[in-house]
C-alpha cells in the first residue's frame, strides 16, 4: 500500500470512528454531537476574539458569559467571549436578542 493510500485509509477510519461516536442513532438526544458543537462554537468565538484583540491592541479581554442558542439540535449552552470596552461581538451569533439561529426558524 503506497502512502497516499495508506493515509485515505487511516483518514476514513478515523472520520467513520468519530462520526459514530457523535452521530450514534442508538441515544436520540446525541449529548456527544451537542457537545462537540458547543465545544466548536466556543473555539470558533474565542479565536475571532484573538484576532479581534491583535488589531484592536487597546482593548483586553474581559472573560466570557453564558448563553443558550437554539438550534435544531436543541439548545445549545455556549460561553460566549467579550471584552472590557464590550465593542467585540462574535460574527457566529445570531442578531442582538435573538436566541435561534435561522435554520431553526426555518424548520419551524
């Protein structure tokens, strides 16, 4: 088996491993997809927040709250990241006062 094999090989189990344990039909409510989206969610926002505070070397990071989000999947508890002069606001959530994101309503 050459490399280039070997390594689509290795790549599809381990994609076929993860989404079986993330996507398992066995428990309806999937509390491991939940958490892998929440945990994306998290990151997502706290990287645009590092970027954000690189260009904005006045302002500081001021820790995070918590918020829920719905979704299809449900809701979602989300640590979202702000800042002291609270001008930073993560492009991945829904407009100001809005709990649901659009695919939510559409599905509605």
């Amino acid at each position: 088996m050459d490399k280039n094999t070997y390594y689509e090989t290795v790549k599809n189990m381990a994609v076929e491993k993860v989404l079986n344990q993330y996507c398992s039909d066995s428990d309806p409510s999937r509390p491991a997809l939940k958490k892998l989206l929440e945990d994306l969610l998290d990151w997502f926002m706290l990287s645009e927040r590092q970027i954000y505070l690189l260009k904005n070397e006045n302002d500081k990071g001021n820790g995070f709250y918590d918020r829920k989000l719905g979704t299809p999947m449900g809701n979602l508890d989300i640590s979202v990241p702000r800042t002291r002069t609270g001008d930073f606001r993560p492009h991945i959530l829904p407009e100001p006062y809005k709990r649901v994101d659009e695919s939510y309503t559409d599905l509605l």
